[in-house]
C-alpha cells in the first residue's frame, strides 16, 4: 500500500461540501461507483459485527417518491446515486451466529473454535438494552458515512449526509417497516450543480483551539 | 483538486485493519499529525454545528491510567496519539448562536442575516428530546470517526476504533464529569506491532448480495 500525501486528503476535504444541487444530467461511472460501494463493504464496525444495509437507489420514480418525505430537499432525486443506510433494530443470538459463521468461512476454522468471541458479543448484548443496541447499530453507519464521504471526495465525487427525512415515511416506501431494519441516515452522491452557489462559500468551522486539546 | 484512483482508495481500506497490538517504539510524524487533526475539524456535521471535541492525548502515564478502564486492552498506551473522541450532552441557544456567530465570521455578514437558519436549527432542537439529542451528538462523532480512519489508512497510519471502555471513568479521568462533554468513542492511532498476528489475517465482510441492494 502506497501512502497518498497529506496534501491529498486535505485538498479533497477542503472540496467537498454538503452538496445542496446536483446535476442531475450527470451519472458516475460504473468503475467508480463500484469502488464506493467496496468501500461501504470495507466500512469497520463494532466487533466487525456489520449491523447495516445499504440501500443504493437509481431509479428516479422511487427517488422522486421520497422528495417529499425528505423535507422537500431534491438532492435524493437529482444526485447519481442514492444510498440509503439502514441500520439493524436489534441483535439475536442468529445475527451473531451469522457473522461467527463468515469468520469461520473467511478464515478457516469451525464455528466451534470461535465460541468464546460468540459468547463475548452475546454476553454485551444481553447486558445492554434494546434502545443501547439500536442506537449502537445506528452508531455504526455513521462510521460508513465517515467513510464513505471522504472516500467519494478524494475520487471527486460530491456526497451530502443527510437526516432531514421522515424515517417512518421511508421505512413504509422502502418496505422496511416490520422488518429487523430501519433508515438511518442518506447519502446522495453525484455532480454539483454548477449553480450550487454553496459550492463557492467558504467552509464553515471551529477554530482548532475550540475543538482539538492536547493532553 | 485531483482526485487519486479507486485502487488507492480500496488498497488502503483493505490495508487497515482494527489494530491490536501497536509499537509503542513508534511516533506519527507531527507533519502527518497535523494533517490528520486538520482531517478531524473538517469533519462534516449535521446543520455543520460539530458537537464535539477531540483530546488528542499522548502523555504515556495518563495513558496507562486509562487502560484499566478500556477492558485492558493496550492500544490506548501504546499508540502515537490516543484520540479520545467527546460528544455534547445537549445543546442550548448559546451553542447555536456561537455556529451562526462562526458563520459570520467566516463568510462575512452579520449574525441577523442568518436568523432564518438560527430559527431552523433552535426549532428543531426545541421538538426533541435531551436523550435524541444526546444521541444525535453522538452520531456525529461516528463521521468523524470513520472519516479519521479512511484519511489515517491512506496516509499509512494504522488506527483502532474503540468503544470498549468505562465512560463514567474515562470522564472522570479526563475532567469532563459535570461538563457539556463526554466521551463517546476513542481512536488510537500510530504503527502496527510486527507481532501483531491480527495484521494478516483475512478480512472478514458479508458478501456484497448481503449487504447492498439495488432498487
């Protein structure tokens, strides 16, 4: 793995911004957009134990469905791709069976071998509460969008996170509701508009001696 | 801005992995430091209002102090930087009208021009709870977190999310008991352990027909 210079990292995340319009006439190649969907699968997450789904929306009727649910905002209809993050509502004995069982398959072994990190991830989720382990798995996508976000500006993709949105009206479209799953947050990504005049503004935030203490 | 390719952005993230065992022998050169605590203020945030702090401790005995209160898990210690990532526990009136102030400063104007978002922001705050607004806050650390380790493995610095530790302690510890902040994640940073035998082993993630669906 070759290093890319810190001048890299901080270009790209002094380009990006919370797109506020996309080109809508614009589509990300089908390369790239692997890539990023790669890097959600690579996102890490507690234990490793993964309690997401990634929604990744193109067709326009659905995404023109959502406009209203999403405060009116048009960006989950005019980006390229929409991703929507669904985070698990609740952790069973089974979720955690599952993911023992793609260690074993992923690395070798039996799922036998692996009963003390089993009885480890069982042991915290009979201790905590349903509200604990819902708000931890919504915890975890918000790693994925971390990620996913600086990994789509280095690749000059533009993104916006977005939590203004009504999660029942999206659950209900989406075919989430009943299910184990739940919206989290979105992720729009695509082009900006040329006529974004955010593009242009100068970002927004805390001097370093507000947010960074040294100990 | 030029964007790098796909490959770097996917060998980097396969390249990371959660590290165990760190080399304490080893420090992050202040350079690639300063970039990557450039990395953390440029964090997106919800409204952009960044709830958060980061204490970027390397003092070795306050270290050690707090590894008994992380499951005695060593990487605290023995990491470069020990990021300890804080998150409000609310936020009042004051807390948006220092953002809006901020705004001001920035992009020029006058905070009454931007009464409007002031409105939005105090509006939405007043329809929620202590506890949403808690988790809310906590959410936003999560990006942080994720973008720190996606800009981390691109510039070669191995790093562990951790949120196995006693926060009562660690607040404790750290002053923050009684304050508007507390912890919600850590994230050491630093070198892998040639001995850590975590390094090479396969990474394990559901398969992409698990996790990603295309609607």
């Amino acid at each position: 793995m070759t290093p890319i210079s810190t001048t890299q990292i901080l270009d790209s995340l002094n380009w990006r911004y919370a797109t506020k319009a996309f080109d809508a006439s614009k589509t990300i190649p089908a390369e790239t957009w692997a890539a990023l969907e790669e890097s959600l699968i690579l996102t890490p997450s507690s234990f490793g134990l993964q309690p997401w789904k990634f929604l990744v929306i193109t067709d326009k009727a659905l995404r023109e469905q959502l406009v209203p649910h999403t405060w009116n905002q048009r960006q989950v209809a005019d980006c390229s791709h929409l991703v929507v993050m669904l985070a698990k509502k609740n952790m069973t004995e089974a979720d955690v069976d599952q993911f023992i069982h793609r260690i074993a398959e992923v690395r070798g072994g039996t799922s036998d071998a692996l009963a003390g990190y089993k009885g480890m991830m069982t042991g915290f989720f009979a201790k905590v509460t349903p509200d604990f382990i819902a708000g931890w798995a919504k915890n975890q996508t918000y790693i994925a969008l971390g990620q996913f976000m600086g990994s789509a500006a280095l690749l000059g993709i533009d993104t916006c996170p977005m939590e203004g949105f009504v999660p029942t009206q999206y659950d209900e479209i989406l075919g989430l509701t009943g299910t184990d799953y739940t919206t989290s947050v979105l992720v729009p990504a695509g082009y900006r508009s040329p006529d974004d005049k955010y593009a242009t503004l100068p970002k927004v935030r805390f001097e370093a001696k507000d947010v960074i203490e040294h100990r």
